[in-house]
C-alpha cells in the first residue's frame, strides 16, 4: 500500500489513511525523502490521523523521516495523533516521537507556511 | 502446549511476514473491544501485540501467538502468548532494560511493552521463547 503524496506549491502533504505494515512504512520514508528532493520542498505535513498503532517501530520511522526531511532544508510537522496513540507512546516510555506536532492538517499547514516565513530564503507560492 | 493457557482459545496466528503483524494487533484490538475493554486499553493491547509480533519476525523469522479471553465473573481479562523457536535471548534481564537493542530499534519495544502490559513474563532459552501477556481489569 503507498501513500500519497500530495503538493501543494513547495509544500508536501502525506496523509497515512491505513494501517501500514513496517515495508509499506519504509516506502513511505524513502518516498517522502526522494519527492522532499525533487521539488526541493520547503516543507512537509505528516498526517497520522488513521494510525491506530504507533509503536517504537513507526515512531522510530516516523522521526526519523522528520530527521532526514529537516536535513534535506524541509520543515517538518506531523498532525493528528490519536488521543490513545498519545498515551500508549507516553507510556511506553521517553520521547517516541520528537518531531513538530500539532492538532489537524489545517495547523499543520499553517505552522509550516509560519516556519517557513521566518527562515525567509524562500518564496512559498512559487513552484520553481 | 502453553504453561500458562487457561481460558478460551480465540484466535491463534500465524508470524512470518510483515503483514502477520498487521493482522496481529488487528486481531488484538478486535478481541479486546468484544471483551469490553476500554478503547485506551485496546490500543495499548494493540501496540504490545504489534512489538512481540515484530520481535518474533525481527530475531526468530516465524512464530506464532495465541489470544485467549480469561475474563472472569468480576474481571475482564486477555491473555497472549507469543512462541518462537528462533534462538532464544541471551540475556533477558539486560533486553527488557530501557534503551538495549541488539535489532537497531530503539530498544523501547519490550521495556514499553512491559510498561503497558498488568502481565508479562519472558522464558528463553536457544529453540523456544515465549512471551506471555496479559490485561485485567475489574468490570465496571
């Protein structure tokens, strides 16, 4: 199962609406990666809304995807932790997921645009 | 057989592929919500699932676990058993401590699994593992 990714202007948008097994996890990483690089993205929305599950496995893909992102020039915020997944990863012990995180896409996207304003180097709107 | 089965066989999987741990915690998740556990303890049960799963695939290559519904006129209750005939863990006292991987994860899967479990109980040796869980709480 892969994961769309969506742009919009410079922004990317990957909204995971299925459980993933850990191959289709380290797709979605490399694909996220590789299209951050073609587009030269200024920014990326995670959207984990449908995750039922995160265990230390996904949350360990899900940072570092955010790592490797921030380290191509990306920002990077991840959205819609569930309320359960919440708990169980606090539970579990230490910080599982270290990246941005905010409430729903629409956040997401506007802390990105904030972020990326801040850093100043880019125009958003722009698909060059 | 199990040391530990009393209560009712539910569900017995088989662990081979990375999809078997999506069915897994699937599985899990299902049979804890007709239990009448609580959506938080589904996903904590969930979660547990899909990292013994994993550890089966990651160090044993196959397995297999087995649900049993153990609740009692007073108590819910879930137990899983986890059995692989992989090579056994060295050192158990040092792969439950936060941190300790010998797989390249995090090292959080069985500390945290334990964490989020009221039982869990490991026996290993080289041929046989088993890893035993379990969720009870009082009915409401």
């Amino acid at each position: 199962m892969r994961i769309p990714i969506l742009r919009i202007g410079r922004i990317l948008l990957a909204s995971i609406q299925v459980e993933m097994s850990d191959a289709d996890a380290l797709r979605f990483q490399s694909d996220v990666v590789q299209k951050i690089s073609e587009i030269e993205a200024l920014g990326i929305a995670i959207d984990i809304t449908s995750l039922e599950v995160v265990d230390s496995y996904m949350a360990r893909v899900i940072n570092d995807t955010a790592t490797m992102a921030r380290l191509l020039g990306a920002e990077v915020v991840v959205c819609g932790i569930q309320p359960y997944v919440a708990m169980t990863l606090v539970e579990m012990g230490r910080d599982l997921i270290g990246a941005n995180c905010v409430f729903d896409l629409e956040q997401a996207l506007q802390r990105l645009r904030e972020r990326i304003a801040a850093r100043g180097d880019a125009d958003l709107d722009t698909g060059s | 057989m199990s040391t530990a089965s009393h209560g009712r066989l539910d569900t017995q999987l088989c662990i081979a592929e990375s999809m078997d741990v999506v069915r897994a915690r699937a599985d899990a998740r299902q049979l804890a919500s007709m239990i009448g556990f609580s959506p938080a303890d589904q996903t904590r049960l969930a979660t547990a699932v899909s990292e013994l799963s994993r550890n089966i695939l990651q160090y044993a290559g196959k397995g297999h676990c087995e649900m049993r519904d153990i609740s009692t006129n007073d108590t819910l209750g879930i137990q899983i058993l986890f059995e692989d005939n992989g090579p056994g863990i060295p050192d158990i006292s040092l792969a439950i401590q936060d941190g300790y991987s010998t797989g390249g994860g995090l090292g959080a899967g069985l500390p945290g699994t334990k964490r989020l479990m009221d039982k869990f109980s490991i026996e290993s040796r080289p041929g046989l593992t088993r890893v035993n869980i379990a969720m009870v709480r009082r009915r409401a």
